[in-house]
C-alpha cells in the first residue's frame, strides 16, 4: 500500500531541493514513521476491531475527536491521496496511450477501473487481497530489478554531498517525501478481521516498513548514483530516466508499466481497507447509517465502498496532482499525531499494556518524540495549505454538530 505513485516521481523532487544530500530527507522520514509506528504497534494490538486509527482516536478521546479523525483519514488523506495517485496513473498511462488526455477517455478508463476494483473488493477481503498480492509482487519486480542492476552503473563521485543544504529546504523536502512513506497504517484499518492482531499488528508493521525504508533508500542512490546533477532535471520521472541509463529505451518501458502497476497496486489496496473506517464510522452513529450496511451474502461494507470509489473517481477529475498530494500529507499528518496521543492516553488511563500486547520501549518518550517531530513537518505547510486543513476540520465540526441535532 505504501509503495504507489511517490517513489516513482519523488527521487527528482527531492533531489532538486537537496542534491546529493537527498539521503538526509529520507533519514528524517524513517525516524519520524518508525516513532509514530512504534505508537501505532503499541494501540494496534491493545484496539482490535475495525476502523484502525479512527478507532483508536475514537477509544481515547470520545466520538467529536474521532468524527474529526475519521474525516481525516478518509477523505483528507485517504480520498484525496488515491485521487492524487489516479492522476498520476493516468498521467503515466498516457505517455503510451496519448487518447488518456482526452476527457471522455479518461472518464470511461475511471470507470472501468474502478468498477472492476470495487466489484473484486465487494466479492470479499480474500479476493481483494488476492488482486492485491498480485499487484504487489508485479510493481516490486521492475523496481527490484532497477535497484539490484543499477548497483553497478552508480558513480561514487555522484553521490558525495558537496554543499549541505539548509533546514528549512530540509524540512519542505521531509513534508514532500512523508507522502512516499505514508499509508501503512491504512492496513490497520481491517484490524477486526485479522487473526490474533496483537502479534500480527507490530510483526507486520516493523517487516513492512523496514523493507520499503531500504527499498526507498536504494533507489534514491541508484537514481542519484547514475544519473548524478542530472536528477534534480528529472521531476516528472527520474526513475524511468535511470532505468534508460541502465538498460535502453526499453528500460522507460518498464518503468512506466511498473509505475501504473504500483499506483493500481496501492488503489485497489485502499478499497480494500478505507472503506472500513468509513464503515465503522457510520456503524457508530457519525456518519449515515447507511454506509454501515453489510452485504446479505457477501458479508462486506458495500455501500461504503462504492461511496469511496465514487468520490475518489469525481476528484481525480480536476487533474491536480500536487495540490491534492499536499493537502493528503497534511491531513494524515493530523491523524499520526491523533494516534500518538491516543497511546500517550490510554497509557495514562489503562495502564501499560498486558501480557501478550505489544509494549513500545521509553514509555511517554516515544508519543512526545513523535508529536515533535509531526508539529515540526506541519510547520513546513504554506498558509493557503494550512488554511485548507483548517477548512477540513472546520466543515467536518459542522456536520458533526448538525447531527447531533438531527438526532435530538
């Protein structure tokens, strides 16, 4: 889920901020995720039904904190992220199959997409994680194959950090690359339908993440390694421009295969999941009870996931991919440290945990190293981005009190 559209694109991005001291952002970005996910290992295996981090946000702060969070997750980060993700996935599509850029082209692609995703995910969870191991090991053979072959074209020189860049461009380039590491927790969201969750959560966490971080890491050196100053040039596809270095005018080929692969991958992982949380929103009374329906035969969240297919596909239309992808960065964000300070609280009211529950080292030190570091990448967003998440939760307080109403 974690590896989409970011890791394809983002290696020029950062690079053009930072050189050859890229290194440094992702360095930030692995400590950050591993804090907040040593939170998340930690609430994960004491909070086991559905809805991932709205139910943990839900269970320590009451329904108002968890409204807002699940509005957060599912639309500020969730919606807007795949809605980013589906640009980019045509976008690339569209270098071998110019007819994309037409409108009604793009329209009847989204339409078969996503009816062919949400009709495999209303199936059941086993078909959806089927399709989804598929595309999993699909995307990970191209960019496998440019990590383990591009080792040998790198050129050294390339990759010694020449001039060191300031905080400030470190810190814009940490918010921008946050997006690549983001969205493991969303696996989290299925919680009540995973076996014997307070092993499985952190196992699973730890195994993931620590592969993608060295996945990330590698590529970004075979990148800056081959292609050297040259990366900085190559915003819209730099792996796709190292792959022609390595292997030819067929190595774009892959790369742009691989790319729609991954983005497809991480889309149909998150209908599999998010609509979760819009479900078990709704199963407790914040959203409309009808998102809450199950399947007779089935046994799945069906209008929630129509609904979350629906409103990915209508965004998607606008086309703009960084003004989505900011504003998913920002929201999901404010979740992490919602999650922090959940485990900070339930620790502070239930004690630590018990026997057979993951137990994070440091106690209160891990939660306010986390909140830290989140306050310090949020501080990176511009007014107009900050104003935008702002809007978010204002809208989402709205109709939480509305309903309120409505239900007196």
């Amino acid at each position: 889920m974690v590896v989409g559209a970011g890791i394809f694109v983002l290696p020029g991005v950062i690079a053009a901020k930072l050189g050859s001291a890229a290194i440094i952002a992702y360095l930030i970005c692995g400590v950050a995720i591993t804090l907040i996910f040593l939170c998340y290992a930690e609430i994960g295996s004491r909070v086991t039904r559905s809805g991932g981090s709205y139910a943990y946000i839900e269970e320590a702060f009451g329904p108002f904190v968890g409204f807002i969070s699940s509005m957060l997750l599912w639309f500020g980060w969730a919606v807007l992220s795949d809605a980013a993700l589906t640009v980019a996935m045509i976008n690339t599509l569209s270098i071998v199959v110019p007819e994309l850029q037409e409108p009604l082209w793009k329209l009847l692609f989204m339409v078969v997409l996503f009816t062919f995703m949400v009709g495999t995910n209303i199936i059941g969870v086993k078909s959806g994680i089927r399709l989804y191991v598929f595309n999993t090991i699909a995307k990970f053979v191209p960019l496998a194959l440019l990590l383990l072959v591009g080792l040998f074209f790198i050129n050294v020189d390339n990759l010694i950090i020449t001039e060191w860049p300031s905080i400030s461009n470190i810190g814009a380039a940490s918010l921008i690359l946050i997006f690549a590491f983001s969205g493991a927790e969303c696996a989290l969201n299925a919680s009540g339908e995973i076996k014997n969750p307070p092993k499985t959560v952190p196992r699973g966490i730890f195994l993931g993440l620590g592969s993608i971080f060295v996945l990330y890491l590698g590529l970004q050196t075979v990148a800056q390694g081959v292609l050297g100053a040259e990366l900085a040039n190559n915003t819209k596809a730099p792996l796709a421009a190292a792959a022609n270095e390595i292997f030819g005018g067929w190595g774009i080929k892959l790369l742009v295969v691989g790319g729609a692969i991954s983005i497809f991958s991480t889309l149909s992982g998150d209908i599999l999941v998010t609509p979760r949380v819009i479900f078990a929103a709704a199963r407790d009374g914040n959203l409309p009870k009808s998102l809450a329906k199950v399947h007779t035969k089935y046994k799945t969240p069906y209008i929630s996931i129509i609904f979350y297919a629906f409103m990915i596909a209508l965004l998607a239309l606008s086309g703009q991919f960084k003004v989505l992808a900011v504003m998913a960065s920002g929201s999901i964000l404010l979740v992490y440290a919602g999650v922090c300070l959940a485990t900070l609280k339930l620790r502070v009211r239930d004690g630590a945990p018990s026997e057979g529950q993951f137990k994070m080292p440091g106690k209160i030190i891990i939660p306010f190293l986390s909140c830290s570091v989140i306050l310090w990448m949020l501080l990176q967003l511009t007014g107009e981005e900050a104003l935008g998440l702002l809007a978010l939760i204002g809208i989402s307080t709205l109709i939480f009190i509305v309903q309120k109403i409505i239900k007196k």
